[in-house]
C-alpha cells in the first residue's frame, strides 16, 4: 500500500512550515506553564504541532493507493431437466437413486467450484426440485442462457441432464455457436422402444361456425404393437360427461405403424367445445398417457338475422334471397309484411321492399323497427307510397306522385367511402340493365352518401339511386328503384357468376349490421383457448356517460370452474384501464364475470375461456441419447448415466481446463475518509486541552 499526493511532495515542507509558526505563535512566549516540569511544555507544543502538520498536510488530499488480488472459482451449471418424460422413462426407485446421485456431484464439484443450479422445460428457472411436471423440453434454451449469463463469470462447465427429447427450441447442437466452456451430458431414461400406442397429433382449427361441418386431422403411431387392433373414439366432453360421437377401428399392420384420419364434425352449439380423441389401449402397452388428447373449438354464431318483408311477390325477394343465403354469416328469412308469425325485434336487419306501400298498412311494423333502432334498407318501386317515406328516413328526399316511373342506371358517385368495391364493378354499372324508379325530384339529405347517382337514359343527374348512411345512431339504405334481379341476372351472362351483384348486396347488408359496442363497462380475455401451461391474462374498460375512459372504481373479476367453484380477483389500475394477469388454471371450462360499482349502479360483463392440456412430452416415450452425445462431442465433454456421474468430476479434474481466474483490482481510496485518523486528530487535540485546563489554563 502506497501513500500519494495530488500535489508535489515538497509542499509537505509549507506544511511543516505553517505548523511550527502557528505552534510558535501559541507557546513560543507563553509563561503560563514556567512553573510546571519542563515535560510538560514539550508535550503541549508536540501535540500541538503534530495536529496542525496532520491537518495541513490534509489540504493537499493525500490518497492511498493499493494492489487487490481476487481468486474466482470457475462456474459450474448443472441443468436439469424436469419434463414429464424423464418420470415416464424412469420408475420411481431410479429417479430416487439419482437425485442421491445428483446430490452427491454437486457436494463434490461445491468444494472447488461455485456451483449453479437451474432446471428446464419449455423454460429455465432457478434450483431443481424434481418434481418432473413440465409440459415441453427446450433443451438449446437452457444452454444459450447459461452461456449468456455466466460467459463473463469464468464460466467452466455446463452439465445438461436430459433423455434427450426436445420439442420446442432449435436442434442443440446451434444453441450457443460461441459457447467455450465443455459441455457434459447425464443420459436419462431408456433408449429401448417400447410397446405403444401414440395419437400423435391432432389438427384442427380453433374456430368453427354454428352449424358449418368442421374436420379434424388424427395422425395415429404405433411401435411394437403389429398385428393388434385399436379403436379411435371421438367424444364430446361437457363439464364431467362424456359422449363418444364416433369410432374408428385401426388394424395395426406392422411394428413402426402411422395412419392418418379425417374426422368431420357438426359446430351444432354455440360457445367453446371440448372434443376428447382417444384410443383405446392395446395388450403390454408401455403406457396409455399419450393415446388421448383433447381440443377446443370455439364455435360462434357470428350469423346476423335478416329479415326480406315485401308487400307483394316479387323477383327482387328471390335475388336478394340467394345473394345473401350464400353468405354464412346472414340468416335470411323472406316473407310478406303480414306475416302474423314475424317478431321484428328478433332481426339484426329489415329488408322493406316497397314498404309502406300504397295497399296495406305498414304503420305499427315501422314504428317498432324505429324505436328498436334495427337498421333498415328501404327498396322502392311502383307500389311504394312515396309520401309516407319521408317519415322514416332522412338519407333521400323525394317528390312524387309515384304516378309514373323512369328506366335509371347507376353511375358511381365517386366520393362514397362507407365500404370499397371493386373497379370493375364500378366501371360496368352504366352498361348493366335499367332499375325500374318512380318518377319524382331527388335530393339527397345530410346523412347519407350516395353510392350510385341516377343516369336517366344518356343524361347524368344528381338523383341519388343508392344511399347510406346513419343517423342518431341508426344505419338505413335506400335503393331507390326496383329490379336489381336483372342486374344479378346481368352479372351471371357476362362473367358466369353472381360475384359482383352479390358483393354489393352483402357490402351494403354488413355496413347496415355493423353494431357499435356501446357498453359503459366490458372485461376481455386475450383469447378464449389457453394451454395449461400458459398465464391468463384479462383487460377491462369503463366509460362515463361521456363515454370517456375513466378507471376510478374498482373492478372485480369471478372466475368460476366447471365444479361451481369460484375464485375472485381484483383488476389492477394501468392508464385508465384496468389490466389483470390470473396465473395458470388446470384444464377445463371456466365462466367468468366482471363487475363494477358506477353512480350506484352495478355493471357486469361476461364471458368464458377454456384451458387444454399440453401433452407433448407423452409423445415420445423412448430417450434419445444421440442428441446428447453428439453435443458432448461438439463441446468437449462426455456422457455418462445417472450411475456415472463420478467420472464428470474426474474428467474435469485430469483436463485441468476449469481452472480459477486471478483478478487484480487497483484501489484508491482518499486518506480523508480514514476513521481512524480522524480520530486521532480528536485524541491529540483532545489530549493538548486535557492538559492545559487541568495545570491552569483554558
């Protein structure tokens, strides 16, 4: 340890200067202490004057300066993986050995190493705890981090103890090109192939229609098990009921067995189905885990209801009818406008053609579908009763005697913007049929656009023939003319196909049934299908009566399980929404319920999810050691057996390439900050009053 200055080191003579003046100054004609023994008056000026050089010499911010020296153990990791076909490849005795095993090198590499403990499956976490419970493997994950983390901690070795499955991650072997530190391996589980029986993987998609057919893709694999039978079942689980809906019998032909099905399924109700697949077992077979798996389908009815009323037959209704049938999301239903058994409040969308008509009293049906703000599309012709029309739609305005009637193609009106069509559509319009439209003046109002404008004969008006738009909140359409069967009619003579006209109609139809969400409160869940494996995550909104987003009240949420079980939680605050994470719930069917307290009122949303297990390391049964071997190989290490592990201590002790790593540090630090020579600047200060006060002076 060495003592230096940031000034020269001759200033320490000014030091010593300033200290012998002002010690001078003090006691050089001081008689005070004449009559004491001269001792005494050389041990005040000393003190004296060896506080003062200390403080002096202080000024010139001496510091210290030494040499650190720090030896590191080398960084063992020790991964283990805790898949679930580790405890399916081992009985429960051998997994006892091992942990005794394992427990053993840890203790012996602790001695000389500093020891790090992680364990892995589809991800990497502090400590092992043997439970052998996860769902998927990633073996290159756990090799790339523990690279990552202790590459610049003198890493030494990583110890990766796995049967060699993966199913998530890249091949091993690329997990860390960079990585320089050996890698030993431990082979778990058994290399043998069993007999078993494997529903291999189920395909299918997450989402189905009410009442679309739906197929599902079964692939099915066998080892060992040639010359046996099996059966493929597929039943549909409700909460703890199971109702097998078909069965497939399989002849095994041979020992490395695989067959593909294709299973057509009916979406016959709405919400998430659990549909179980399995196969039944077959004599000696390793293990009946894996001959099962379940999916999940949400099925919704996304089909909005659309009722076709017309005053009178006509071609229009069967046009509009096959237009909008071949669409799976409408439920179309055609009837007159007196039809005792139609219920207006049951449809998402009214269709009036030439409704209110000149014959008949619409009144009270067009009362309801006003106050009940169901959109509507108003399809005039020569039996509409202009006059009244105005009474109920204010996207067109027109005076008629609906006396008489004009031939009127359409012409696009070019700044309509409501939904995009094609431009050949656009651009053949003029050429198509005439509509048939009653004679009158045409204005278009405030609240709507104009799609196609009227084009009398080879003269362009502003007689709006197509118009959309809303108002208060509520969608409407008119069609000023009837006859648009010619023009579907026209559209299958030029291009073999309904498309155009049908797009039209159906572009018009899902403007009208676009409904906004106008709820004050609503709660929603990522998504509606979660593996077990996977947290839940839930989002709420609340709006004022400005709708506006405000997160002042708490929001609760009740989960609640298939067994009638609920488990409540509290959403936390996050901007002005609200954000909650749920954790992992096993698999099943879950409802869920939100609620919250607003202006005295209670509001609630629900909802439902479902959680389906991971089953992926029951697919592979036999261990696969050449995995682990080929990565030993690659990085310089060896594999042994979990009854071997004594030679990975061994091996790294005769190669002698873990070694400790020396690190030297210079240290400065400022003599200032010293305590204790503060206080022995306190001690002679102190000592120099003691003695002046007890023999007579201050």
């Amino acid at each position: 340890m060495d003592i230096n200055f940031q000034y020269p080191l001759w200033y320490l003579l000014f030091c010593l200067i300033f200290a012998v003046i002002f010690t001078g100054v003090l006691y050089y004609k001081d008689t005070t202490f004449s009559e004491q023994k001269p001792i005494l008056r050389k041990s005040l000026v000393a003190l004296r004057f060896l506080s003062l050089f200390i403080i002096a010499a202080l000024l010139l911010s001496p510091f210290l300066k030494s040499i650190v020296t720090e030896t590191k153990k080398p960084v063992v990791v020790i991964a283990q993986d805790l898949s679930e076909s580790i405890r399916a490849g081992m009985s429960e005795e051998q997994i006892k050995n091992y942990q005794t095993n394992l427990e053993g090198l840890q203790a012996k590499l602790a001695s000389k190493y500093d020891v790090k403990n992680v364990s892995f499956g589809s991800e990497v976490n502090e400590g092992i705890d043997f439970k052998f419970n996860e769902k998927s493997t990633n073996i290159a994950k756990v090799i790339k981090e523990s690279y990552d983390l202790y590459n610049t901690q003198n890493l030494g070795a990583i110890i990766v103890a796995s049967d060699g499955i993966y199913n998530e991650g890249t091949h091993p072997m690329y997990a860390a090109e960079k990585n320089t530190a050996p890698i030993y391996t431990i082979a778990l589980g058994d290399t043998i192939p069993k007999k078993d029986l494997v529903l291999k993987k189920v395909l299918s998609n997450n989402i189905a229609y009410l009442g679309d057919k739906f197929s599902i893709q079964v692939d099915v694999a066998a080892k060992n098990c040639g010359g046996q039978n099996t059966n493929l079942t597929v039943s549909k689980v409700n909460g703890k009921e199971r109702k097998a809906i078909n069965t497939f019998p399989i002849s095994i032909s041979g020992n490395d067995f695989f067959t593909t099905k294709e299973i057509i399924l009916n979406a016959d109700a709405v919400g998430v189905q659990r549909y179980l697949i399995s196969l039944s077992g077959v004599n000696g077979e390793a293990t009946t885990l894996n001959n099962s798996k379940e999916i999940f389908i949400d099925v919704l009815d996304a089909r909005q209801k659309i009722a076709l009323l017309y005053n009178s037959p006509h071609p229009d209704i069967s046009a509009l009818n096959q237009a909008l049938s071949g669409n799976k999301n409408f439920q179309v239903t055609a009837t007159q406008v007196n039809d005792p058994n139609i219920k207006i409040s049951d449809y998402d969308l009214v269709v009036l053609h030439q409704i209110p008509a000149k014959t008949g009293d619409a009144t009270v049906l067009l009362r309801q579908i006003m106050d009940k703000k169901i959109p509507h599309w108003f399809i005039l012709g020569g039996q509409s009763e202009i006059t009244k029309l105005a009474s109920y739609q204010s996207l067109t305005t027109i005076i008629s005697n609906g006396q008489s009637s004009n031939d009127v193609t359409g012409k696009f009106s070019g700044n309509f913007n409501h939904f995009t069509l094609n431009e050949r559509l656009l651009q053949e319009i003029p050429n198509y049929p005439p509509l048939v439209s009653p004679f009158g003046d045409y204005k278009s109002g405030a609240n709507g656009q104009v799609l196609f404008y009227q084009k009398i004969g080879k003269v362009d008006t502003k007689f709006p023939l197509w118009t959309i738009g809303e108002y208060s909140g509520l969608r409407q359409a008119v069609l000023s003319a009837e006859g648009i069967w010619k023009w579907r009619m026209f559209d299958y003579l030029q291009h073999k196909s309904h498309d155009q006209i049908d797009e039209l109609v159906n572009k018009t139809v899902q403007y009208l049934t676009v409904k906004e969400d106008k709820r004050k409160f609503r709660t929603n869940v990522v998504k509606n299908i979660f593996k077990e494996n996977e947290t839940i995550d839930f989002t709420a909104e609340l709006y004022n009566d400005n709708y506006e987003l405000i997160n002042d009240a708490d929001v609760a949420l009740t989960v609640t399980n298939q067994d009638k079980k609920d488990f409540v939680f509290t959403f936390n605050k996050q901007g002005k929404s609200y954000v909650l994470n749920i954790g992992q719930f096993p698999v099943g069917e879950y409802s869920y319920k939100g609620s919250v307290k607003q202006n005295g009122t209670t509001l609630t949303h629900a909802g439902q999810f479902s959680v389906q297990p991971v089953q992926q390391e029951l697919f592979e049964t036999t261990a696969d050691h050449s995995v682990l071997r080929a990565l030993s190989q690659k990085y310089d290490g060896i594999t042994v057996h979990a009854n071997e592990l004594d030679k990975i201590v061994k091996n790294i002790e005769e190669k002698g390439v873990v070694k400790p790593t020396i690190y030297t540090t210079n240290k400065t630090r400022s003599v200032i900050n010293l305590k204790w020579l503060f206080g022995s600047l306190i001690v002679l200060l102190g000592l120099e009053w003691f003695l002046r006060r007890y023999f007579g002076s201050y």
